[in-house]
C-alpha cells in the first residue's frame, strides 16, 4: 500500500495521445503510466485506478487529484476503498481528506 498517489494527466503526445500518469508521492514510484487516445474519461481513469488497487493489494491512504472530470470516479471509489479499512485514516476519519480530491 502507497501512503499518497497523486495523479497527473496533462500529457498530449505527438501522436494525439494523451498521457495519464499516477506517481507515489512519497516513494516517486510509478503506479501507473498509461497511453490512450483521452485522458480526461472518468471511466478510463478510474479503471486505471482499480487496476492499480489490485496490483497493490489495497489502496492508498490518500489520493491527490486535481477537481478535473477524469478524477470524479476515483473520489468516489477512495472513500468506499478506505470505509472498512484498518489504517490511520480508514472509516470516517477518511472524510476529512475528500477536500484534496
């Protein structure tokens, strides 16, 4: 589990690809580094999320995310994620981090 993920997606390749990109923001690990033709579908971003979450194991204890479109599923998906986890800030300590999303 990665303490903070602090997602990034302004990238536009040459190609007319855009780039989405997740990066530990206390290890500077990579989680994800994605190419496709958007980055702004909520849906799209969010399954990037989801496969990330599977690949850890569990999720964050804070996501850090602009308030763009491409972000509105994972502000949904981290609070359900975090509501029967065990850690510092699992359940409704949890809330008080929504404002960063």
């Amino acid at each position: 589990m990665e303490p903070l993920m602090g997602i990034e997606g302004r990238l536009r390749c040459t190609t007319g690809n855009q780039l989405c990109s997740v990066i530990c923001s206390f290890s500077r690990r990579i989680m994800w580094l994605e190419v496709a033709t958007t980055n702004n579908d909520p849906y799209v971003v969010a399954g990037y999320f989801i496969n990330t979450v599977k690949s850890l194991g569990g999720s964050p204890l804070v996501v850090r995310a602009d308030c763009g479109t491409e972000n509105v599923n994972i502000a949904f998906i981290q609070p359900f994620l975090k509501s029967s986890g065990t850690d510092r800030l699992a359940g409704e300590k949890f809330s008080i981090w929504l404002f960063y999303i």
